[in-house]
C-alpha cells in the first residue's frame, strides 16, 4: 500500500509539471489542469493520513502552489462567471474591462508551479511512511467523509458564502478520493462518484458567484465601465438560491450514511478485491 501511494503520487506530481509546461495548451487550460493536479495530491494525502508522517507539510506545501495559481487566473473566472449569469438571465452582456496582464501573470505563475512541483518530487524520495494498510485507507476515508457531513451541517445552517466554501472543499476531497479507490468495488462507486462531483461543481459555482458579487460590490469597475450592478447583484442572488436547492438535494444523497458506516462498507470493499486480487 505504500508503495502505492507512493507511485500514485509521483504520478500526480510528473502530470502537473508536464500539464504546467505544455506549451501546446493554453495558459488558461494549463492553470486549469494544474489546480485538478494539486487537489487529487491533496484528496490522496488525506486518504493515507495516519500514516503519512509528512502530510501536514506536504498538503500545506500544495495548498500553497494552487494558491498561486489561482491568483492569475481569479479576474478570467470572475468574468466567465459574469457572462453566464446574463446568459442565465437572458441579459446582453456589456463590453468588460480586458486583463491584458492576465496572460503573462499566468505563464509566470506556471512557471513558478512548475518549480515548486520539482521539489516536492524531488522531497517525495525521501518521505516517511508508516504503516498503510486497507484499515488506513479506509480511517482516511471516513475522516474525509465526516468533515463533508459536518460541513454540509455548518452551509445548511449558516446560509454563508464562506461555509459553502468550506462544504466544497471537503466534497471535493471526498470526490478525488472516491476516483481514487473506484476499483475496488466495481459496478458500485461511479454512481456515488459521479454524484459527489455533481455536488462539488455546484458548490464551486455558488462560490464563483460569491466572488462575482463581492467585486461588483467592491469594485465594479473591474469587470466593466456599463455593468448594471444591481441587476447582477440580484440575479447573482437568485441563482444562488437556484443552486442552493439543487446543493441541498445532492448533499442529501452523497452524505446520507454515517461515517462508520461508511468505512465499514469501504472495508468489505477492500476485503472483497483482495480475495479477488489473490485469486487472480
């Protein structure tokens, strides 16, 4: 299992660099693969925590490179966001202030990933591990899954942009880490699968949209010199009540078993696809 880990992570690691370093994509498409690189890092870290000895540095090492990234693409996603909205609210859209530095902010900001993932692959040769079995699995699971219900509780509750946030993390954790252990229970995880990243992309757009309405409230001038701010303000609003009731449907379903339960059910999972690994 360690040796798993290790392989599955380097993997990640060589894919974000080549995918940062891909000149035949564009800078917008790279950034995009680099973030998904850096949360399937962060997703697998979590899965094999008790006995991964360098996971706090490690995941506080990759949270810090997507950060970095996110920074030169923040103003592009903003926009795109925008123009959907109108889309959604049969608006026409306005002429948007452009971003000429944008483009070399990112290329920059790839660069810099790329170094950062360098060193960590260089690091990764010499990380420490305990003990990481099926149970390790399966404890990094529940621990995953018990922070999404107890999210999911907090968003439901406080009705905050910032606790929406929080939920989406955590569902999106639980989302890479289901892709992650997907075949050891054949025909049964895709549905689940797919139905957490539902959730994880509808809990991204409601954040997106908070994003939008804290710079039209800030400093609309930003997105554009005609935007009309209180219209968008307000279609923001009503689409993220739209989105709230789909969020709280999906929500329902991907958190709706305990914790142990769930881990009890992953176990005879991996128990399951030993005996067929063996017999094989």
């Amino acid at each position: 299992m360690g040796d798993g880990f290790l392989r599955i992570a380097r993997e990640q690691i060589g894919k974000a660099i080549a995918g940062a370093e891909n000149g035949q994509e564009s800078p917008e498409r790279r950034v995009h693969e680099a973030r998904r690189r850096c949360k399937k890092l962060r997703a697998l870290f979590r899965l094999v925590r008790p006995g991964f000895a360098g996971y706090a540095t490690e995941d506080a090492f990759v949270r810090d490179a997507s950060r970095g990234l996110a920074a030169a693409r923040d103003m592009r996603v903003t926009q795109q966001t925008y123009i959907e909205l109108m889309a959604w609210a049969h608006r026409p859209v306005p002429p948007l202030a452009s971003d000429a530095s944008g483009h070399d902010g990112e290329v920059e900001a790839l660069r810099s990933f790329a170094d950062q993932m360098r060193e960590l692959d260089r690091r990764s040769h010499h990380w420490r591990l305990e003990r990481i079995d099926l149970d390790t699995l399966a404890a990094g699971l529940k621990h995953t899954y018990r922070r999404g219900r107890h999210t999911g509780r907090e968003a439901n509750r406080r009705r905050t942009d910032e606790a929406f946030h929080e939920w989406r993390k955590y569902s999106k954790y639980h989302w890479n880490q289901l892709g992650l252990l997907e075949g050891c229970a054949g025909e049964i995880l895709p549905a689940a699968h797919k139905c957490a990243g539902d959730l994880a992309d509808h809990l991204g757009l409601h954040h997106d949209l908070a994003v939008l309405q804290d710079l039209l409230r800030t400093a609309p001038a930003e997105l554009g010199p005609d935007i009309d701010v209180g219209f968008a303000i307000d279609a923001a609003d009503r689409r993220q009540a739209e989105i709230e009731s789909r969020i709280a449907n999906l929500g329902r379903q991907v958190f709706a078993e305990k914790p142990k339960a769930l881990k009890a059910r992953f176990s005879a999972y991996f128990e399951g696809w030993m005996r067929r690994e063996a017999a094989e």
